[in-house]
C-alpha cells in the first residue's frame, strides 16, 4: 500500500495545534505496518520561523515533501496556506488529506480525481464553520474546497460528535468512517519522574493545574483562569500558542509551546489537566495527560468527553461554567483516590481503542477497500 499523507504542518510543526501530533502518529504506525508512507506538507512552523526542513527527507521511514509557503506570515495569521509545488502522486494509491479550508487539500484533491486515485478525509473538527472568521470560511467552502468533504471516496469521523457534525454539512452517511484519533503507546513507557518539570522550573509543591494546548476563544482557558482565581492553593500552567485572542489577564504561568521530553514532563507533573473546550470532536491532550498519570476535566458537550464520559475516566464541566469548573478542579485536588481511579480506567480505555498501531490498521483496511 502506497500512500501519501496531506498536511500544512507536520514534525518540527508542532505550534499549530493537534493535527501535526495526529498525522505523525499515523504514519509511523502505517510504516511499522508495511506501508509505503509519504507526507506532503509545508515549512510552516510558528509566528515568527519557518521550519529549517530540506524540500525532501525522510523521518521515521516516513517520505516528507516540503513545499516552501508564499507566505509565512499569512498562513500563521490567517491559516492561507500558499504552498509553491505540487503533491507528489507519482506512484501512489491512495491520497489521505487531514483537516480542512487549506489549498493543498484542493491541489491534492483535483489532482487525485484527475489519475482516479481514492482519496480519503479525516477533518479533525474542521468541518464546521465556527470560532472565528465565519464570513470567511463561508466564501471559501464557496469558492475553494467546500466541495471537498461531499465528494471524497470516504469522510472519517474521530467521535460520535463529529459524525454529528458531518450529518448536519449534508454529508452522504454511507461515505462516513468513524476511527478515532491513534496515540503511540511506546512515547509514554519511559516517562521521567515525577516532580522532573517541577525541579527545573524551581516551583515548589503547591498543586500543578495545568492546560496544553493552542489558547484559541473556543478552548476556554479564560474560563479556566477565572476558575483558579478561586483555587488560590494551586499553581495554573498554560502551555501554549495563543491564535485569535490574547492571553487571558490572571495569575496563570504561561510557558508557550513545549515540545518534546518537556511536553511529557508537564503532564506528568501535573495534578489535575483541564480541557474544558467546545466543540472539541477528539482532543488528544486529555488522553496523553491520562497516558502520564494525570486526572483530567473536559469539556461536556463534544467528542473528548464523549469519550471520557464512556470510559468513566474524569470529570466533565459544561463550556463556560467557572464555578462547576473550579468545583472539578478543587474535587480532583482534593480525592486523590478517586482521581486515580480515573487516570486508571482512562488508561485501559486509551490502550483498547487508541493504539497507533490498531488506528492504522483500521485505516489500512478501509484504504484497501477504497481500491477493490
């Protein structure tokens, strides 16, 4: 199986939220499985930097292609996306774009179309015209690629919530997949110890309540601070790249975007991790806090805490509700046993349904499909 992988950021790109953690994950899993993987991606990489990548490499087995964007500038301010080049179609069977409303998933679209190469979608909570420039992405989906989710071979949801979301965008229901996001079990089986973030950040032993994540309106971390406003005992981290708004006013520590040992660090460290977020069809933080020992509260109303709900591994707040956040914050605090218990069940959840590796199995199977 060959096949190419549709992205505007990938690996070192981390500062553009989930999607880069999503697509990696799932190529090296699809790798292990034998696939011949190739990425085509641009040099986005933060506010400020391009990302210091040749035109073509090769990591973790995995082919990237680079294309050097027009425009730095617009794409971290505007998510436009110019890439110069083209998708690289040449021996490959099927082509998988992730997320939506950029121009390298309409190159690569009317290009596949063009050779009769199946193409498959995975949105990640893209689809939806909400949080910020609505105007815009209306004459988009208008003029560029809104036709893209109804024609693609096949649509995949990570959650029930983001079916949901496909059902309302008049999505045909026989071309929706549900397969949730994968994680890659091994980054979390030598974890450093705890108190590691603590000691090198020269904090004391006060309660870590922590958040990772973009800090976009939709993600609540202004609710999350006036939520520790009231927990004056405990210490609020917020790593992050702020997109859309400024940083929430309060006492919060913000670290901008971790990577890496760091990344893992703070989570282990933390005692409680907050993603109380909207219309959040996956989320993988929650998850990879749990994969480090921490108990989590999440948003209600979306896919993450379908999820956690289900597997009855933390506590869910309603968007926007400080007093029942900080009333969630403060019984995770307070009942550490209940709070493991939780991390506990969490876990088993996440290694039954969110193994890279099964994920891209599922994937696999549903590529071969596609060609039959």
């Amino acid at each position: 199986m060959r096949v190419l992988h549709v992205t505007p950021y990938f690996p070192p790109t981390w500062a553009y939220g989930g999607i880069p953690r999503v697509v990696v994950a799932l190529a090296r899993a699809q790798v292990r499985a034998g696939a011949e993987v190739r990425v085509w991606t641009t040099d986005a990489y933060s506010s400020s930097a391009r990302a210091d990548v040749a035109p073509v490499r090769t990591l973790h087995g995995i082919e990237v292609h680079t294309s050097r964007l027009l425009s730095n500038r617009l794409a971290w301010q505007h998510q436009l996306f110019l890439p110069e080049g083209a998708p690289p179609l040449d021996a490959v069977d099927v082509v998988h774009l992730h997320g939506h409303r950029h121009l390298l998933n309409a190159r690569a679209f009317r290009d596949a179309s063009a050779r009769g190469i199946p193409v498959v979608q995975t949105p990640n909570g893209t689809l939806p015209r909400h949080e910020r420039k609505i105007g815009a992405k209306r004459i988009w989906d208008a003029l560029i690629d809104g036709h893209v989710p109804q024609r693609v071979d096949a649509l995949v949801a990570t959650s029930r919530a983001e079916v949901r979301d496909f059902l309302l965008a008049g999505v045909d229901a026989a071309r929706i997949r549900r397969i949730p996001n994968g994680l890659e079990l091994e980054e979390f089986s030598e974890l450093a110890p705890r108190g590691t973030f603590r000691k090198e950040m020269g904090w004391g032993d006060e309660p870590i309540v922590a958040y990772l994540g973009q800090i976009t309106p939709r993600k609540g971390v202004d609710h999350l601070v006036a939520a520790c406003a009231r927990i004056p005992e405990a210490r609020l981290v917020v790593a992050g790249s702020a997109r859309g708004m400024k940083l929430p006013a309060g006492n919060a520590h913000y670290l901008g975007t971790l990577e890496g040992q760091q990344r893992l660090q703070l989570l282990v460290d933390a005692d409680v991790l907050v993603y109380a977020s909207a219309r959040e069809v996956f989320g993988l933080v929650p998850f990879e806090g749990l994969l480090c020992g921490a108990p989590v509260v999440v948003g209600g109303d979306c896919g993450c805490g379908e999820m956690i709900a289900e597997s009855g591994a933390g506590l869910l707040v309603s968007h926007g509700d400080v007093s029942a956040l900080a009333d969630g914050i403060r019984a995770l605090l307070t009942d550490r046993a209940s709070a493991q218990g939780m991390v506990a069940r969490g876990q088993a959840w996440v290694r039954e349904n969110a193994d890279a590796n099964s994920v891209a199995a599922r994937y696999l199977a549903l590529y071969t499909e596609l060609l039959r």
